[in-house]
C-alpha cells in the first residue's frame, strides 16, 4: 500500500499515512491540522528552515493557480449553460426543449453553489 506524507509546517514534522487515507492528520507535536503532501515531494529534513519555507511557498503557488483555473472552469461551463438556453429558447416550443430548458436552468443555479 502507498504511503503519502502530511506535513506541519509550523513544527516542520511529518506524518505518513496510506495514500487511500482521507481525514483530517493531526501534526504530532501541536495537534493542529496536518497540510497533505502526497507521496512525490520529499519532506525537508527538519533543520532545513529555507527548504520548509520554499515547500511552504510552492504548495502556495500551486493551490492558488488551480483555484484559478477551476474558477475559469466554472466560468466557462456557466457561460455553455447560458448560450445553450438561449440557443433552445430561440427555437419554436415543444415539450422537450422546455423540458431541456428547465434541466439546463436547474444545472445553471448548482453552478452557481
Ligand atoms: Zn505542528
């Protein structure tokens, strides 16, 4: 079984889990809420202060570009949802495409959750 780490990184400690492990990790030494690592990236030894304030930083950047692109993401398929119905509505009523059209507006406000 694959092993992944989380780290604290206000302690600079490490705790290894199953990979498959989906709870909350404890930091042994605080007992604040372990930052999961995964099991490619090497934890610093603990001396390292630079290593574990670039891991830090990195782990940043990283986070902060896929909230950016899951952002852009949601954007985009809203603006789909938004031109599909538009689209259907614009052609002759029938039964279905009111129907496709009250599926698409239901997706459309989940969306926005
Ligand atoms: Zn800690």
């Amino acid at each position: 079984m694959a092993t992944s780490a989380w780290v604290c990184f206000n302690c600079r400690s490490a705790v290894r889990r199953s990979s498959a492990f989906r709870g909350e990790v404890p930091c042994p030494i605080c007992s604040k809420e372990c930052t999961f690592l995964g099991y490619r990236i090497l934890v610093p030894p603990k001396q390292k202060v630079r290593e574990w304030a670039a891991l830090r930083e990195q782990l940043f950047r990283e986070r902060t570009a896929r909230d950016v692109r899951e952002h852009e993401m949601a954007v985009r398929q809203r603006h789909d949802l938004e031109q599909e119905i538009v689209r259907l509505e614009s052609m002759p009523a029938n039964r279905g495409r009111a129907r496709a059209v009250q599926l698409l507006r239901r997706q459309l406000a989940g969306s926005n959750a």
